[in-house]
C-alpha cells in the first residue's frame, strides 16, 4: 500500500492517491486546503482515480475539501471515486452530496 497523498495534477484539478485512512488523513486535511485556497480555478475537481484503499477518513476528506472549495466561492465535483469508498457513501447516505450515480 502506498501513502496517501494530495496534490495539484493541473489546475483546477485535486488529486487523492494513495490510501487514505486515520493516519494519512490529518495531513492531507492540512495539505488539501492549503491547495484549494491558494487555487485560482473558478472550479475544483476532487480525482479519486489514484486512490487504492479508503476508510471513511477519505469519505470525511472529500466532504471537508468541498467545504473549502464552497467557503472560498469555488464549485467542486468528485470524480473517478472507487468502488469501496462508493459503498461506503452509500451506507452513510452520501449519495446525493457527494453526486454519486
């Protein structure tokens, strides 16, 4: 397994990798909203195509970047969530904030 990890693929573009769980979870939270504040795209895309395992600590990382992106006027999309942590916003009810299909 290989650490987690956030970053800026290209603009407007934030790519998770990695496994997220309770220990890489804190500092993506800290890396991940310094890379939203400092983005000057209108609109943020959250990748989750990179990702190789997930708890619910990526569940709660992807709801707190969306929190960010909106405080700071931006939009924001999932994109490429995989199938595990889908089962997991399903169970928790996510669906519809996270725009699952």
């Amino acid at each position: 397994m290989s650490v987690g990890s956030v970053q800026l693929a290209e603009p407007g573009v934030l790519s998770l990798a990695g496994t997220l769980d309770y220990r890489s979870g804190p500092q993506l939270r800290k890396q991940g909203a310094a890379l939203i504040a400092s983005s000057p795209a209108s609109a943020l895309v959250l990748d989750c195509t990179a990702v190789q395992q997930s708890s619910s600590v990526g569940l709660s990382l992807l709801l707190a970047f969306m929190r960010d992106a909106k405080a700071a006027g931006k939009g924001c999309e999932v994109r490429g969530m995989p199938h595990g942590m889908r089962e997991i916003a399903e169970v928790y009810g996510l669906d519809d904030i996270l725009a699952l299909q």
